[in-house]
C-alpha cells in the first residue's frame, strides 16, 4: 500500500511517456521500413511485387492495351517490406520512406472499393489472356 503510494506521488512528477503526435515528432525504431513508395516510371510490370504480398495489398490491372496499372491498399498493407524485397528494381520501382502514415485519415474510395477493384483487376488479366488467345487464332 505504502509503495504504491509513493510510486503515484512520484509519478506527478514524471515526464509522461507518451507523445502529443502528430505535433511531437516520434523517433523512428532502428529497423523501422516506413511506407512503400511506387514509381512507375521504374516499373517493369514483372508482378512479383503483387506475387509475394501476404495480405493481397497490390494488384496490377491489365488494359486491352497492354499497359498495366498498379494498385495499392495501404490499409491493407502490413508493411513486411516482401514487395521492396523481391522487387528486381528495389530502391527505384519501389522504395521504403521514411514517412510514418497519416492517422485518422481514410481514403473511403479505397476501403470499401478495395474488393471490387481487386476482383476487376484479376478479371481484366483473364480477358486479357483470351482477347490475346482470340486474336491469334484469328490471324492463322
Ligand atoms: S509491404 Fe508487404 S503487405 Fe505491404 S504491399 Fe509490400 S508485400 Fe504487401
Ligand atoms: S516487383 Fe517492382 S518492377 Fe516488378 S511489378 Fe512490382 S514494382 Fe514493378
């Protein structure tokens, strides 16, 4: 009892533990990955980064025009770093930042479309296939 009534009197007189984040800037932990960071510009659309993703936070979709879009769920994302790890241009296509996310702000698009875009693009790589399969056929 007596213990416990000194550690709360001295714990008046502590600094708190927790941080006023976002206004106090937090520390990064050493082995802290941070966002993942795309650029197209570096892509070669190899997929491997939508392959190994655990949670299924990428999803490239295939136009009738060959080029192929990416997509990315950073709600979804765990943050493993396997997509930066197995990319072939790690640190061009796509990069780990420094940046911590935004709290309390929700891209509403992106959560409850998430499925369908998802679906849409998986959907798209399968048109693709045939449209491709067709026109061969056509040609011979
Ligand atoms: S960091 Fe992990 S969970 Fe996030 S997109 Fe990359 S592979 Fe997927
Ligand atoms: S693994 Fe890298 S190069 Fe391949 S599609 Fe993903 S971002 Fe592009």
């Amino acid at each position: 009892m007596f213990k416990s009534i000194v550690e709360s009197f001295t714990n008046i007189f502590k600094k708190p533990v927790t941080k006023n984040y976002p206004a106090e800037t937090i520390k990064h932990f050493p082995k802290y990955r941070g966002l993942i960071v795309y650029d197209v510009n570096e892509c070669i659309f190899c997929d491997k980064c939508e392959k190994v993703c655990p949670p299924k936070a990428i999803v490239f979709h295939q136009n009738e025009d060959g080029t192929k879009e990416y997509n990315y769920n950073e709600y979804l994302c765990i943050y493993c770093g396997e997509c930066v790890r197995n990319c072939p241009k790690t640190d061009q296509a796509l990069t780990h930042s420094e940046n911590k996310p935004e709290i309390g702000i929700k891209d509403n698009f992106l959560v409850t479309n998430w499925k369908k875009l998802y679906n849409d693009a998986k959907q798209s790589r399968i048109d693709y296939k045939n449209l491709k399969k067709a026109k061969k056929e056509e040609s011979s």
